[in-house]
C-alpha cells in the first residue's frame, strides 16, 4: 500500500506545473548571512516593540493597585532570560545583543524609570547573583531563578543584584546594586507577534498584538492597555466564562425539549453582559490612566479612528453583540472625561463611581 501511494505520489508530482526560466544560483554562505541579518533585524523589532509595551503600562500597573485589591505583587521593572529562550536560530542573535551565552541568564529588559533602571542596571548586563543566591549556568537557572524572584517579590524588600557588565571595548565589569521593588497589579502586559488590530486580557495577564502598536500612539496604546487591565480586575473573565456556561446550559434544555435555537439561545445568554463589561472597562480604564498621569482629554477620538479602520463597528449590534458600538463608546468616554476633571477641580479622589 505504502509503495502504491508512493508511486502515485510521483507520478502526480511529475504532472505539475512548474517553472519555466533557470533557476538563480544561491551562494549558501549568501543566503545565511542575510538569514542571519533578518533574525538580527526581527530580534531588534521585537525588542523595541516589547519595551514599549512595558514602558506604557508600568505605571498603569502601579497606579491601579488599590483596585486590583489582592492581585498585586512588588516589581522591579527587569525580565531576564538566556541566550537559547528564542530558540535555537535566535541564540546566535540573542547572545549578541545581550552579551550572554548558553545557560547564562541576561536582562531583556529594563523599563525607563523603573527600580531596576533607577538603579542602574541595563539591558545586557549578565546576572551573576540576588540576594546572595549564585545564578548556576545550568538549563534549570531561568526556572529557579523565576521561582525564587516571585518569593522575592511578595515583600518590598531591596533586591542585592550583581551582574557583570561588558563594554564596548569587550572588558567586563561586576556591578552591584540594590533594588527596591514597588507595588504593582499583577497582570503583567505583552507582545503579541501578530499584526492584528487587537488586544486581551485572560484574567492574568495582558496581551497586546503588534499590529495595535503601528495603529496607537503611546497615550492610545495607554488607553487599551488600562481597558484589559480593569477586565482584569473588575472580574470580568471570570463572570464571561459562567455566562458562557449557563449559555451552553440553556442550548441543551432547548435541545432536550426540542426546540432547535442553531445556537442563537446560548450566545444571546453568553453574551447578555459583554457590551456592558466593555463599557464598564473603557471607564474603570480611564480612570486608571487619569491616577497614571496620563493626558486623558483626547481619549475618545481613539474610537473615532477604530470606526474609521472598522466601519463595521459604528452600528449597534444586537442581543449577539459583544462590544458596543463605537459612536457609543466615544460617547460614554467623552461623558467619563468630564466626570474625572470634575472631580480633579473639586479635589475629590479619582475613583469610579459604583453602582449604589
């Protein structure tokens, strides 16, 4: 059967169409060198882009503590990794920008402002230890040192960091610094590597694609980012997830009782509270910005250029709507702007209203 199907095989791909002209001869030592750039220039891509997703959401994160309640944890502003975490294509790339090699663990990143940057760590600087702990060149480091950094930063306690530091001259040097972490909701953002017009929130953290990042600029990109954070922590995922349940309930009692809804019963159930949870989000967020120090006067025209890269958005939608339209939260967002400068000229705390 095995040797029919081959034969088949053949046979079929001797009968496709092909190419015409003479193939270009590739020089192989050509072809990796511009491999090897394009990974140098993608690595690059994503380093920026990353950075500045963190870089906007870092003092959203902190300012917003008090509402996420008991979903915070202390914060240095640093992420590591080793040279292999982008894979084996990557490693050459990664052991380049970062100076590490193998198991050893570098920083990724340091965010402008942050513990780590105020104390003067950088991106590249390879860990040697915390906290007295030896960072091992073994592949279990990253794992450990990722269990002992979330003990480490239940408290505010300074973190004792020594890297060692390679110039531009390729001389080393060992650096010590202490770093005091601060509080921080604890639904960490990032890059997603897809060009889409989009972002998430999973109930634990907040994921933003790479195509919203051509689309905003860094107070729009603010403004989406405090969105997914109060989904976060207003519970939102959580109370979608039951209504997805009991829409999926009420499709089998239909069902049993012979009555045929083609799902159309389920997703009105599911979706009974989605546009009001996004409301509910754009608002909380704003706030949120607003207590981050961030301009929040032009935070509505964000939904006037979302109309205009998705028409489809401007009308209301429905029972099977999950997002209100986006007249309307242009609307509501402009009403939420002058409620929050009202209370800033009046002196009142910058904490949305509840229902009573």
């Amino acid at each position: 059967m095995k040797a029919l199907i081959a034969l088949v095989f053949v046979v079929l791909l001797t009968a496709c169409a092909g190419p015409t002209t003479q193939p270009v001869a590739i020089d192989k030592a050509a072809e990796e060198a511009e491999a090897r750039l394009q990974r140098d220039l993608a690595f690059e891509g994503f380093l920026e882009d990353e950075l500045r997703v963190k870089k906007v959401a870092q003092p959203i994160l902190v300012a917003a503590v008090d509402l996420c309640k008991d979903k915070t944890r202390y914060d240095s502003g640093a992420t590591f990794i080793s040279a292999g975490s982008f894979g084996k294509d990557f490693e050459p790339t990664v052991g380049q920008y970062l100076k590490i090699s193998g198991n050893e663990l570098g920083f990724l990143h340091v965010i402008p402002d942050s513990p780590a940057d105020k104390a003067g760590l950088k991106r590249g600087d390879k860990l040697v230890s915390i906290n007295g702990w030896s960072i091992p060149n073994t592949k279990d480091a990253a794992a450990e040192l990722g269990k002992r950094a979330a003990e480490w930063l239940k408290t505010p306690s300074p973190l004792i960091t020594v890297v060692s530091r390679t110039g531009s001259d390729n001389t080393s040097q060992t650096i010590q610094a202490s770093v005091t972490p601060v509080k921080a909701c604890d639904f960490p953002a990032f890059l997603v590597m897809q060009e889409s017009l989009n972002a998430f929130a999973d109930g634990k953290s907040i994921g933003i694609f790479r195509g919203m990042l051509r689309f905003a600029n860094d107070n729009e990109l603010a403004l989406v980012i405090g969105h997914e954070l109060a989904h976060n922590f207003m519970g939102h995922i959580e109370a979608s997830q039951r209504n997805n349940l009991l829409g999926s309930i009420a499709e089998i009692i239909a069902a049993s009782k012979g009555v045929p809804t083609q799902g159309t019963l389920g997703a009105a159930i599911a979706l009974a509270y989605s546009p009001a949870f996004e409301a509910e989000a754009d608002y909380v967020g704003l706030y949120v910005l607003a207590r981050a120090g961030f301009d929040i006067k032009d935070a509505p025209k964000f939904w006037r250029r979302m109309a205009a890269a998705n028409p489809a958005g401007i009308r209301e939608r429905g029972m099977i709507a999950s997002h209100p339209a986006t007249s309307s939260r242009f609307v509501a967002l402009e009403k939420t702007v002058q409620e929050i400068e009202a209370k800033r000229a009046t002196g009142q705390p910058l904490t949305p209203d509840l229902k009573k």
